[in-house]
C-alpha cells in the first residue's frame, strides 16, 4: 500500500439541484487507473466534511473519496426542506456531475439515513454501505445491498433492530474505544477495518 502522505487531498464546489456542494476529496496517488469503487463519507447532522480530515487520507490509499458537506451544512448551500430525501437527492447529483456508475456510501449516525435513501432509491448506483452508529430516525429505507455496520455501543436495543430489518445483509462490529471524535481519533484504525470490508470479494 502506498503510504497516507502521498494520497493528494483538496476541496472543490460541485452543482446540485439546490446550488452548490462543497466537498472535500482525497485520491490515490496512482491517479485513479487501478482504483477501487469510489467511497462517499457522509457526515453526522449538525457537522460537516470536516470530520474526515485526518480519516480521508487514510482510507484513499486505493480509492477515491468524496466528502460533501450535506445541504445546508458546511459551506454547502441548502436545501427548502433539509430532510433526509433531499441530503440523498444532493448526493445522487454529485455523483452524476462525476459520472460514477457505482459507489460505496459510509454513513456516521445521520448520515447512515441519507446513505440508506439514496440506497434504496438508486440501487444500480450503491454497490456497499458502511454505518457507523445507528441512524436516530423513526424510518430507515430496507435495502438489498451488503453493508457493515459498527456499533458504537451507545445504541438501543429498538435502533438495533431497525438497523437489522433495514440491511438485512450486513454484518456487524464493534468499535471497543468510541468516542465522539472517533474518524479524528482513530483514522487508521478505521480506514483499516473498513477498506477490508469494501474491498473483499463478494
């Protein structure tokens, strides 16, 4: 593998249906010819990118990474109505501008939603999903797609089982340290764990 400090990161602005997106992006430093599927980091509501900064280099050793600031958060514009269904139709546009025909999506707590409607919505699109914690949402979109779910241990019980019935392929982990800065805590450790999930043979 290619050590973290030769992957190249930088921020860009990208249109979608509500104006502008801003994105953080780390690639490998082979330029792109050999890469894995591309991974989206969508962050936990009230943050933004920024809570990938040390995780994005570490996890695009062999892939490209986007990290958008969802709607309205971050330096992105926002979105009339700040739901969940509009998070998911701002990323599916990003991935459109970029002409992805598939991508892994890695969801943190809220993010995990959004992750799950975009799933749901455009499954020829999302090939792996990545939850990190349990999304905090009365509904979650049951998907077909494998994912990896690392539980934090600070869910409930009842947001486990809706987890379970909302991705009935994945496999679950625990992170034995959590704690609320986990991706700048721990970057490799988690790059670690989940590039191995991403990039196992189906």
């Amino acid at each position: 593998m290619l050590p973290a400090e030769t992957v190249r990161t930088r921020r860009a602005y990208f249109d979608c249906r509500f104006g502008q997106l801003h994105v953080r992006t780390a690639f490998p430093a082979t330029g792109g010819f050999d890469e894995q599927v591309t991974l989206f980091c969508l962050h936990i509501d009230q943050s933004s990118s920024r809570m990938f900064v040390r995780f994005l280099p570490e996890i695009a050793e062999l892939r490209s990474v986007y990290a958008p600031d969802l709607p309205g958060r971050g330096e992105s514009d926002p979105s009339p109505l700040g739901g969940v269904a509009d998070a998911a139709g701002a990323i599916s546009d990003l991935a459109n501008d970029l002409r992805l025909r598939q991508i892994d999506l890695l969801g943190v707590h809220s993010g995990g939603a959004v992750a799950l409607e975009l799933a749901a919505a455009r499954p020829e699109l999302v090939r792996r999903l990545v939850l990190v914690g349990f999304p905090n949402a009365d509904r979650l979109q049951a998907v077909k797609q494998p994912g990896l779910v690392m539980r934090t241990g600070m869910e409930s019980t009842e947001a486990a089982a809706k987890v379970r019935a909302a991705l009935p392929n994945a496999k679950f982990a625990d992170i034995a340290d959590y704690a609320d800065d986990l991706f700048d805590a721990a970057p490799k450790t988690l790059a670690k764990e989940i590039g191995a999930f991403l990039s196992a043979r189906p």
